[in-house]
C-alpha cells in the first residue's frame, strides 16, 4: 500500500525546509589591539635634592607599570604617531597622584584622548619610595644611619601611541 500525502502539506514542509537555511556572514573582522612602550624623558631644567655630605638617596625606581591604552575612537583614523610628554608626581610612598602634560588646555580632541589614556596609565604606576639617609661614623670609626626620611619626587616620561596598518601601538619611556 502506498502512503498519500496531500497537496495541501508540501507548501508547509518548504516553508519549514526554508526557516531551516542558514545565511553565510562574513567572519568578524579581529579587534584592534593596542601595545604599549615608554621611555625617560631629558631632564635637565628638572630640579634635584641635593644631598649634604653623609647623606645617600636610593629608591625612586619604577616597580608597577601600566601600559597605556591606545584610544578606540581614533583606531579609524589611525593618525601619525602621537608622542605625550607626562612629569608623574609621586608621593612619599611611591604613589603616582598627579600626571602634568603640558599644553593641554590647548589639547585638539583627538590629542586630549591620547592625554587621557597616558593619565589613566600612569596614574596605577607605583615607585620605591625616594629614601634619603644620613650616615655618620661613631667614636669607632663605624658608620650606621643616624636618619631617614622619604620625599616626595617627579619623573618625566614621554608616551608613545602609534597606529601601523590599522594595529594600535603605544610606548611609554622616560624622557632622555
């Protein structure tokens, strides 16, 4: 015996047939990255503790840092590279709590999104703290600290933010 369909359902299984096929879509394109690099900046106009005699300075080094983020927004655009000159002012404990860029009132936008990202970068920085002591020798002849004090200092640096073949990359290094 041979099973009868009507012609009535071949319309509603082509339909169910067609809610079946998948549309191809273009695989998503990779998103962007960023790197990032610093370097020292000159600091010859910078001020320095000067040191009595018997007094030796260590710390102030670098210890946590955070690589700035290139900013989304200007990935489109990929301008040419864009250098910030940052002085990060840093507390007796080694915290960064302020980052100075100069001319940044007269930032364009675009400039002041690449200010920003140096901000939010330097501002997670942490140093050893600035230590100075004072040495003496006592009636023997040894020497041993007689004081020690942490200060406050500040560094220079200069961030680097390029864009290569659409890939984001930024630096960050001391000025010099």
């Amino acid at each position: 015996m041979r099973a009868r369909f009507p012609t009535a359902s071949l319309p509603l299984a082509a339909a169910l047939l067609a809610g079946c096929a998948g549309v191809a879509r273009p695989p998503a394109a990779p998103p962007p990255e960023g790197s990032a690099s610093y370097r020292v900046a000159p600091d010859a106009a910078m001020a320095h503790y000067q040191l009595a005699l018997g007094q030796v300075s260590s710390g102030a080094a670098p210890f946590r840092r955070v690589a700035p983020v290139y900013p989304p927004e200007q990935w489109a655009a990929c301008p040419p590279p864009v250098e910030v000159p940052a002085l990060l002012i840093v507390d007796e404990a080694g915290k960064v709590g302020e980052v100075r860029v100069a001319g940044e009132a007269q930032a364009d936008p675009a400039r002041r999104a690449f200010i920003a990202a140096t901000r939010a970068a330097a501002l997670q920085w942490e140093f050893q703290p600035l230590r100075i002591e004072r040495w003496a020798a006592d009636a023997n002849g040894d020497s041993h600290v007689v004081d020690s004090d942490t200060r406050p200092f500040s560094l220079a640096y200069v961030f680097r933010f390029e864009c290569r073949a659409g890939r984001a990359v930024t630096s960050a290094g001391r000025a010099g």
